[in-house]
C-alpha cells in the first residue's frame, strides 16, 4: 500500500482546487452580467411630481413626469395652509399644494411663485386627456418659472393648478379623457348664473354623451377651484383649452376688463380675438363663473391643436397675465 501523503499537502490541494472554482464561478458572474447588463438611459427633466397616480386600470398618459401616490383627503386645503413635508419636489422652486380631489380620490396639485399682493391664476387640463397638451403647458411654464425667479414681479403672486382633471388624464388623449369621472364637462359645471344642466350640443363639442352636471359645482373638481379662488384674491386668470377657436372673454355678456384681457393675450399670442364663432352657446364656464364672483378679468384660451403645448407663445402670454391690472 502507498504510504498516505502528509496531511499539508492534501489540504493544500483541497484549497488550491477551491480557489479555482471561485475563480471561475467569479469569471463566469462577470461575463453573464457583462452581456446582459441595460445600456444606461440618459438623464432629461428632473423627477416633478404633478399630479396622483392613475389608477391600475387606466391607461396612463406617456410623460416625463413622475406621479406619487397620495392618500385621498376629504378636505380640500388652501394652498398657503399646506404645510405637510412631501419629497415631490422642484430640486429648486416651490412644492405643490393639494386644493382638492378628483372624483377617483386624485389630488389636484398648485404651485405658486412669487409672494406678492397682485393675485393671478392658470388653471390647465379642465378636459383631461383631450386637451392634455394644456397640462403639458403647465409643467413646462412650472419648470420654467421654478428656475426663473424673476418672471414674476416682486409685487405679484402666480398660482398654476397644473391639471383639474386628472381622472380625464388618466383615461387617455383621446375623447374619451374629456370629462371627470361622473360624466361631467367640468367647464360646464361652475355655478354660474347661465349654468344649465344640458344645451344645444348639435354646434358644440358632441362627440360623446357629456353634461354640465346634475346642478352647478356639483364636481369635486369644480369646488376645489371654486373653493380655491374664493379663499384667493385673483386679480386675472386664464383657463387653458384646446383647440384653435380662440380667446374667449369671461361673462355673458363679456366683461370688458376681459375683453381687454384677451386682446391682449391675442396681440401676444396669436391666437384669434374674437374668437371663431361656431355657433355653440358656452355655460357654466370657470371664466363666466369667475368675472361674477369677484376676478377682475378671465379668459379662456385655446391653444392652436391638441398635440403641442406651445410653450414660447404662452410664456409671453404669462408676461401679459402678470402685467394686468397693475
């Protein structure tokens, strides 16, 4: 019988043999992650949380921006009492206040920029995901404003609700993303005194079954606004729609600080003053409602389609806004 070799030597070749196989195994997680590993995604906007996350049935709109997740609140919160710590942030510029929420429990989000006596308001997505390049505007003027101070003057405050309907949002850019969740065409649903529940729809908007609402500010979406405004002196405000009709001044008959307003907004813009008359009768409109329960001048304004957002049209629009009524 061959003599045993010495104990050192068999455990130095059970180590010797060890280490070869970590080393292949470690060569072999190195060439497997080497070829499946994802090409990095370039970085664009920075992360801007905007709006409540659609629900797990909808079809979300495709966006550079994030959404959080938000417990609903059943009572709507003045933006200046909004003091809850959230990380949805600008890197830079304000946080958002929720004013409200959607039908589906969705926040609606403002900003505002600027600490000023002199009060102004944007209010973009009043029709979801149909008009959804007015949110896209909203966000764009957001971003824009958050780096960029100085558009606002020291005397003036701008608020932005960046998409009143984000349950129309959700649904899809499309027609069907036009109304909130009841059914109801939220620019049809404030109580103003020409609100009706139902019109002539054959010269208006008809593609599918909408109405104003079983009675004026019957929406959650409309109160959050309603509340919203009257708890904010608003000196001005524009109401941003899609698409190519116009400006339309707030009032039946117009008021004619609005008139004023809009053709303002139309020297600077382009956008048609008068508007294009397609024979429809327009109740129960935020600008109507708005001229009768204390704003100085509304309008609302159609950007030329549904598709861009027109972003350097309207900055210059904003400079006219915060200009009014000084």
């Amino acid at each position: 019988m061959p003599a045993r070799p010495p104990r050192s030597r068999t455990v130095g070749s059970i180590i010797a043999w060890a280490l070869n196989g970590s080393a292949i195994i470690l060569l072999l997680a190195i060439l497997i992650t080497y070829f499946t590993r994802q090409p990095a995604q370039a970085s664009s906007l920075p992360f801007v949380y905007l709006g409540g996350t659609p629900r797990p049935t909808s079809t979300a709109v495709p966006t550079s921006f994030y959404l959080p997740t938000v417990t609903p609140n059943p009572i709507a919160t003045p933006i200046e009492d909004h003091s809850t710590p959230t990380p949805f942030v600008f890197s830079s510029g304000p946080a958002p206040g929720i004013i409200g929420y959607s039908v589906l429990g969705e926040p609606l989000y403002a900003y505002a920029f600027g600490n000023g006596e002199r009060r102004y308001l944007i209010v973009a997505g009043i029709h979801g995901g149909y008009e959804g390049n007015t949110t896209d505007l909203a966000n764009q003027l957001a971003l824009h404003l958050a780096d960029h101070v100085e558009v606002v003057p020291g005397d003036a405050t701008l608020y932005i609700i960046t998409n009143m309907n984000p349950d129309g949002t959700a649904r899809g850019r499309n027609v069907d993303g036009r109304t909130n969740s009841n059914g109801v065409d939220l620019n049809r649903n404030f109580p103003s005194r020409n609100w009706v529940p139902d019109w002539d729809h054959r010269n208006c908007w008809n593609s599918r079954p909408t109405t104003g609402g079983p009675s004026g500010g019957s929406e959650p979406e409309t109160r959050a606004v309603v509340n919203f405004i009257g708890s904010h002196r608003i000196r001005a405000l524009i109401s941003y729609h899609s698409a190519a009709l116009g400006v339309f001044p707030g009032g039946d008959p117009w008021q004619p600080a609005s008139e004023r307003l809009a053709s303002a907004l139309s020297d600077a813009t382009g956008y048609p003053y008068p508007p294009i008359d397609i024979g429809c009768n327009y109740t129960g409109t935020l600008a109507d409602w708005a001229v009768e329960n204390g704003v100085g001048a509304a309008v609302d304004m159609e950007l030329s389609t549904h598709q861009a957002a027109e972003f350097s049209r309207n900055l210059r629009a904003v400079r006219v806004l915060l200009g009014f009524g000084e």
